[in-house]
C-alpha cells in the first residue's frame, strides 16, 4: 500500500469511530437537523487540516469535541441573526407581505405613518 492509501485509511477510520460521538454531542449542543451534518463535516476536515492523525484516542476524542464545540457556536450564531421564515406556515404570506413593505418602502415613512394611527 501507498503512504496516500494508508492515510486515507487512518482518516476513515477516525471518521468512522468519531462521526456518532460528534453528531450526538451536536444534537445536544442544539445544532439545528438541517446544518448538522455540515457542522460535523467542518469539524472534521479542520481536525485533518491542523492535527496528528496518530494522536491517542482520547486525545482525538478531546480535539474533535473541542472543535465541534465552536463549530456549533458559530452556527448557532450563524443562525441566530436571520429570522427564518417558512413559506408553509399559515401567516407566511402575511410575513412576506410585511417583509416587501419594509424593503420598498423608506422605513421612516412607515413609522411615521403607524404613529399617526
């Protein structure tokens, strides 16, 4: 085998033993299901960019957490300042339409229009 093949094995390997672990860890650090995946990837390919593939296992283990650890931080900050909208939702139209008012129209003008109501 080539040095690049067992790399490669070292890194599925470490992927395989750890990817559970750090989804779980994910779930509990309320990391949304839909960026879940990508936060454990990032996770990851920063762990195999910066660290030792050979390191203990549980030195492994602590990197991988500590880095998936901001890694959620940042997608929770991330998500944190975007209201999210879902176009499903029954007042979503409502949403829209308000959200149209104030993109089109100077915000000024609406305030002073509903302080004159």
């Amino acid at each position: 085998m080539s040095m690049q093949q067992d790399e490669d094995m070292l890194l599925q390997s470490i992927y395989e033993e750890y990817q559970g672990t750090l989804r779980r860890i994910a779930r509990a650090l309320n990391v949304p299901n839909m960026e879940l995946e990508d936060v454990v990837q990032e996770t990851f390919i920063a762990y195999f960019r910066k660290y030792s593939l050979t390191w203990s296992p549980t030195r492994k283990k602590a990197m991988l957490v500590k880095i998936l650890k901001g890694k959620a931080i940042d997608c929770l900050r991330k998500n944190g300042r975007y209201e999210k909208v879902s176009l499903d939702e029954e007042n979503s139209v409502r949403c829209i339409e308000m959200l149209t008012t104030y993109v089109v129209t100077d915000p000024i003008d609406i305030i002073i229009s509903e302080e004159a109501i």
